[in-house]
C-alpha cells in the first residue's frame, strides 16, 4: 500500500488520522480480521471514507449505538469478511447521580447532569476523547456509548460528576434514550448561495445577524468551522450552530423571475 499517495495532500490533525487509519487496514488485512479506529465525528468518517473509497481490498461499517448518532466507531476488515459476524465494538453506560429527596424527576425538569460536566469527568480519569461517542441527557440520568475495550474501567473507577457522586451501570443498547428527531422544512427563495443567506434562512435569523455569528466562528458546515459569510453552499450540505441545531441543505437551484434562487431545508431541532 502506497500510503504516501494517500497523505500527500493532507496536513495537520487530516493527515494524522489518515496514518492511523491506514496503519489500522493493514493490520486488519494482515490477521483477516476486523480492526476499530476511536469514535469519529461526521467530518472525519466522510474523510476516512474517501480513503477507503481507494481499497477495494478492504470495506468498512460504521457503528455509533443508534440511528445518527453523531460520533461513530469505523471498522475495517478484509472485503471477504462477512458483515453479520462484526460486534459492534460500544458499550452502554448509564451515570446516575442520587435522586433529589429519593424521588423521580417530574416530567420536563432539567437534567441533573450535563454534557460538559460528565464528558469531563470521564476523560478526568485519562481517557482520551476517541474513546467516548454520544452523550444522551435525560432527567435522572446520563447515557454514554463508549468503546466497549473502557467500559469496565469507567465502571470501576467513575465515581464523580463534578461535586455529585454517581453509580454508573452497564446498559443494553435498546435503553438509550435516542434523541426524538424533530424536522422543519424550509422552502424559500435566497439571493445567492452564500453560507450568511442560507443560514440566516435556516435558523430564521436577518442576514446581518447571521454574518456576525458566522464572523464569531459559531457557524460550523459539515462540521467544520467557518468563518467567511460569502462561502458557497452546496447541496447536502450540513450546516450547524451549537445548541440550535443542525440545517440540511436538500435542495438549491432553480431561478426565478427576479433571478432569486429556490431552496429547500429541512432544520432538526
């Protein structure tokens, strides 16, 4: 394998991952059997993928716990491997902290934990980062989906969240508490394909709003952050701002009389 072909356009944190990948196939060519990369965020999976894209030797699965989750464990093996015999290589993890006065929650109270405080007390006990995928809020409760080679070790040795004192217990994947995906379409008309006109049309915001933010390096697309109002966007494109959710570009293309173009959106809330 040529791997210098693959990195030789690729710099910085791009070009490590690739390395890492890449030394990961041939392992998994090398013992024919499967080998997992850390979890992966959207951007690094379409660049991972590309690369395996290249491999005809080897195919990849993708495995985050449940239905889009955003950060997913990539895991390669040799094109003859039948897929049915892979293990999703996640554990599931429930953090409880003690219930205020013994008792349950009532229905919409805020959770108990955050993804901050929990995410930083897992790594506090020196995980790395690529070892954890989604955190799952809930009222009672934090869900965690890790690399199932951790799982034992947070079991045993996670006893804190911040000031709180937690139990953390090992759950089937059918208990996560998935997130319940909310859509809004959005078609409308925009001047151009600029990233502060399609944005500001997507999370209903004016476009001088918008340019501000996407100034402040809060607007991310496809998971990377930009910074530049007049950025073109594309079709299938993914834009995000955190805690507002996420805006996919279905559809843009199409003038109308006044020369405008038509777009379709559809927002997750």
């Amino acid at each position: 394998m040529d791997k210098e072909r693959f990195l030789a356009h690729l710099e910085g944190e791009d070009r490590e991952l690739v390395a890492r990948v890449l030394d990961q196939v041939e392992t998994a060519l090398k013992k024919t059997a499967p080998v997992a990369t850390d979890f992966l965020d959207p951007n690094q999976r379409a660049l991972c993928s590309e690369v395996i894209h290249f491999l005809p030797e080897v195919k990849a699965l993708y495995f985050g716990g449940y239905r889009g989750a955003e950060r997913q464990r990539m895991v390669v093996m040799p094109a003859f491997y039948l897929d049915e015999a892979v293990e999703p290589p996640l554990a599931y993890l429930a953090i409880r902290p003690p219930l205020k006065g013994g008792k349950a929650a009532p229905a919409g109270a805020e959770p108990l934990l955050n993804h901050r405080s929990v995410l930083g007390s897992i790594m506090g006990l020196g995980l790395k980062r690529g070892k954890i995928g989604d955190i799952l809020l809930g009222t009672e409760e934090a869900q965690v989906v890790v690399a199932a080679e951790i799982a034992e070790f947070i079991l045993t040795n996670l006893s804190k969240v911040g000031s709180l004192p937690v139990t953390v217990v090992a759950i089937d994947p059918e208990q996560l508490n998935t997130p319940v995906e909310r859509v809004k379409e959005i078609r409308s008309t925009v001047a151009s394909p600029r990233l502060d006109a399609v944005a500001g049309l997507g999370y209903g915001v004016s476009r001088s709003r918008m340019v501000r933010e996407i100034k402040m390096g809060k607007v991310k697309v496809n998971w990377q952050v930009v910074t530049d109002p007049d950025y073109k966007v594309a079709t299938d494109d993914v834009l995000s701002i955190r805690g507002r959710g996420r805006v996919i570009v279905e559809e843009i293309g199409g003038e109308t009389r006044k020369g405008r173009l038509f777009v379709k959106l559809k927002r997750l809330l």
